[in-house]
C-alpha cells in the first residue's frame, strides 16, 4: 500500500527480483511495463483488446499456476477479487494498491474483496514505503536540539545529542561570504531514500484484520515492536541522513512538532539506529 509517485513499482520490482525468475515461475501483471525483470513474465494489460479488464488478465494468469504473481496495481473491486480467488497455498501475490499506511492498505484491500474471511486467509504482511529526500552530506548543518523539541518528536533525549538540517550553502577557506553549494546547487538536498512500514501477519494479526479491529491491530504490532512509519523515518533524521522538515513533509505531520503528537495517543519513542 503506497500513495502514488511514492516508490510502490520500486518496491513490487524489488520483491518480485528476490525470487529466482529461472527456478520458480514468476510473473508480473502491469498498466505498462517500467523495467526489465530478467527472467520473469511480464504481462502488460492491453485496454483496447475487446472485453479486456485488468481482473480478467489476473484471472488468466493465476490460472496458468504460477509461483510468485506481482499485481502492479488493484484498480478495482473485481481486480481485488480475482487476488484471492486463486490457489494461494500454491501461489504467492504480491498486490499493490494505493493507500495512506500498511493497515489503510490492507483494511482497503478487504473491503474491496467482499469477503474479510477468504482475504485475510493467506495475509502473510502488508508493506507501505515513502520517498524522502536526502540531506546535501557536503552542506548539511548539524544542531542540537532542544529538550522540548526531542520530547515533541518521542526521540530520547540522552541519546540523540544532534540532528541535521538542510543548507545549501558552503564557506570556502579565505573568504567571508558563504557561496552555494556546488553539489546540491543550493537545495540542501543530494538524492533519494526510502522508508518502510513492514507488517508481517501471524494468525493473531490475521483474525484481528478479518474483523477490522484496527486498534487491536495496531497495539498487536506495537508488542512485536514493528516502527511505523513515522518510526522508521525518524531514525533515518538521528542518522543524518535527512532533516526533521523533510519527515515531517513526507509523513504529513507538518502540525507534530507543534502539538506534540497525533491526537488519540503519544507516539512510541524512536530509538537511534545501532
């Protein structure tokens, strides 16, 4: 489950690339083909073939018992369907559809389904990704953060003594004036990254999903100490690797550092990375 433009095609790819294409049957279904998976079958929905739908060229495919199955997108209910009508004690699928969180995603994906029971069956996780920009390492600004500030973003103030923000500027020695930086062109910011939301499913999870107990779902994964994604980006800021601005802008957060956290409850503490 990932918003659009937010790394979803990336990810499929990268899951469907673990899997020896030469050895398993392994097959992709596609709007359009965006990179070569050597090996697999990658099979490009065509709209104007007649009476063509993307749930039928699902059907089709998990039909010719296949081992792994990359749905590049759920557009719709039937589509959704057909993802959970197949033998999945055979077959694994890997479904994509666009959704704010992992559990939007796999609450969506249920609903879409119309049958909670037969969805949740062979859930085994749910996985959402965001893209953040990366700080210029050649400009970035090291500071240190106020106590108020750490206590407002659940970070752990006896470990995290420093964190970065964006610059776009450079002192060259034996001037006075800062010039811009010649790697980041002034930005601030030199490449990409990505974070995670990773559920993995047991059967406790499974049963708490089929009857949409979201609260249970989540306090569940808490106790298995799975971060979210918030979690998971903010130890990518007390790494250095991006700034607090940029999480909060990608995890649409930007009210947190003001209010100090999510209404409803204070978010778990990020701890630093090893």
């Amino acid at each position: 489950s990932v918003p659009a433009g937010q790394g979803g095609t990336t990810t499929v790819y990268t899951l469907t690339k673990m899997h020896d294409a030469y050895t398993q049957n392994v097959q992709t279904i596609e709007n359009e083909i965006e990179d070569k998976l050597e090996g697999a079958r990658q099979n490009a929905f065509d709209p104007t073939q007649e009476a063509a739908t993307f749930a039928t060229l699902v059907r089709s495919t998990l039909r010719r018992d296949p081992d792994i199955v990359s749905v590049l997108d759920v557009p719709d209910e039937q589509t959704a369907k057909e993802c959970v009508l197949g033998d999945l004690e055979r077959t694994r699928v890997y479904a994509t559809l666009k959704a704010g969180d992992a559990i939007k995603g796999v609450r969506s994906f249920i609903r879409a389904t119309g049958d909670a029971a037969l969805a949740t069956e062979h859930l085994q996780g749910a996985i959402s990704s965001r893209t953040i920009r990366k700080l210029c390492p050649n400009c970035r600004l090291a500071y240190q953060p106020t106590p108020d500030m750490l206590r407002k973003l659940s970070l752990p103030a006896d470990k995290v003594k420093q964190l970065f923000k964006k610059s776009g500027q450079v002192q060259p020695k034996n001037k006075n004036e800062p010039e811009t930086c010649p790697q980041c062109q002034g930005s601030g910011y030199f490449g990409v990254d990505a974070i995670f939301e990773v559920f993995l499913f047991d059967a406790e999870h499974r049963e708490l999903a089929k009857n949409d107990d979201v609260a249970g779902l989540k306090a569940a994964f808490r106790k298995k100490g799975y971060p979210t994604m918030q979690q998971a980006a903010l130890r990518k800021a007390v790494d250095g690797i991006t700034s607090i601005e940029e999480i909060l802008r990608v995890t649409g957060d930007g009210d947190k550092a003001k209010s100090g956290g999510k209404p409803g409850g204070k978010p778990r503490p990020a701890q630093p990375s090893p």
